[in-house]
C-alpha cells in the first residue's frame, strides 16, 4: 500500500468529520429568520375554487369582468348556460377589464360531447394569458380537443402555439370538464423597447405538468417567428376561433396577482 495515498486518506477523513462536528456544534439560530412574514390565504373547499386573495373573473352568474376584445368600451356578448359561459363566434374574442402582469390562474373548460371537425377545426380555442393591443396578438395556451385527433404538436391542447409542444398529451374525452392551472411571468423591457427579461409559463392541465417554466421566445403567431414588443401589464383574453365545429364553454375562472 502506499502510505501516503493511505495518509492522505486519513487526513480527509479527519478533515470531514471535524467539520461535521463543529457545524453540529454552531447555532442553528444563525441561519433561521422570522420576517417577513407570508400572508395568510384560506385555500379554496376543493383544489379549483378559488382561494381567499383571488379575483373570481367569472362565477357562472355574470361576464361582468369580461369585455368585447374588438371593442373593449363594449359589454362581451357570449352565451351563459348552466353556470358556464359559451363561445359565441360571431361576437369574436372576449378579454378580461383588468390588466395583468404576473399571475397565477385557474380556467376550466368543456369541448362538446358532439364534436365535429378534425385536426385545428375541432373545438379550437385559445388562453391568451397576455393579449397584445389593437388585435396585435399575444401569448397563447392553446385550447384544441386532443383525446383522439391528430394535429401539429405544437399546436396541440398544452402546447404555447406554434413554440412548445405540451409534455404530455392530458385531454380528457369531449364532454369532460378540464382544467388549467398556470404561473404566468410576463416579458420585462428596456425603456427602449429591448427585451430585458423573456416571458415564462407553468402550466398544468388536468393535473399534468405541460409546461415547465418554458422561456418564450416572443408572441405566438399563426404565421411567421415569435418576437417580442415592448409592452406593459395585458388583459387575458379568450378566443372564439373561426372553425365550424360545436363551440367549447369556460367556467371557474379565477387570477391570483403574483
């Protein structure tokens, strides 16, 4: 054996436990504070209510938060049914009167048990978690049914649109009530309009992680690249998508600023 590999050996270990020793032996106070302290918040009676510091932004009784995204001075026209709001096409998007920087946010919604259509032209709808102004756009959590229909994946249930695919494929079948839950850090900007800070999400549909603290590379547009442009705190929007299948429904929506 050769010693002073062996006495090296011994030093380390003595070294080590030496160590251990003395930190066992520190006061555990120097590393434990007492403020500040968090907030209180009652949590909801089930994991979808809403809890205690939430903004309900709809509760099946009103779309009083909610205004026409073509003309946010205008009422939104969709249709209350059974404690839910329906998608009305021909009244276009619906956008929150609130505006938003970072959040975190619960949504469900139902694709019809009797849809029709195949690929993006089946119960397609859209979560802009940061609508852009004047129609420009924003950052979209896409709504599609995916239990059985094949489409492009990063434009599948789960996916930010045309950026990152979802995880994992979590849809239940038409008929089902589903469920987002989502962290969402908007985009930070220079005073001249250069990106200081990309945005990021974490979403979870239907208890399955699908997005994780995915950093975007800008909007997501239906065509071209993603790009950024300087904005402050969005509306979060909601789209009634031009396809001809039955349209979806949202329900139990509420935001908690971060």
């Amino acid at each position: 054996m050769n010693h002073r590999i062996f006495l090296s050996g011994v030093l380390i270990t003595v070294i080590s436990v030496n160590c251990f020793a003395q930190q066992k032996g520190g006061d555990p106070k120097e590393t434990e504070y007492y403020t500040p302290v968090p907030k209180i918040v009652t949590p909801g009676a089930s994991s979808s209510d809403a809890p205690s510091d939430a903004i309900v932004l709809f509760n099946g009784k009103n779309m009083d938060e909610w205004v026409s995204e073509k003309d946010p001075k205008a009422a939104a026209k969709w249709i209350l049914t059974d404690n839910a709001m329906m998608v009305n096409k021909s009244a276009g998007d619906i956008q929150t009167k609130r505006t938003f920087t970072d959040f975190q946010l619960h949504i469900e919604y139902q694709i019809p048990a009797n849809i029709t259509g195949t690929g993006q032209a089946r119960g397609n709808s859209g979560i802009f978690l940061a609508a852009l102004p004047f129609g420009a756009g924003g950052y979209e959590l896409q709504v599609l049914d995916n239990y059985n229909n094949t489409t492009y994946v990063n434009g599948q249930a789960g996916s930010m649109y045309k950026q990152s695919p979802p995880l994992a494929n979590a849809c239940r079948k038409p008929g089902d009530w589903q469920s987002y839950d989502v962290v969402w850090t908007a985009p930070r900007f220079n005073e001249d309009g250069t990106l200081r800070s990309p945005a990021r999400v974490t979403a979870i549909h239907n208890g399955v992680l699908v997005q994780n603290n995915f950093e975007l590379k800008g909007d997501t547009p239906y065509i071209g690249q993603p790009s950024y442009q300087k904005h402050g705190p969005c509306p979060i929007k909601l789209q009634a998508h031009g396809d001809k299948s039955e349209p979806i429904s949202y329900r139990n929506i509420w935001v908690r600023e971060l």
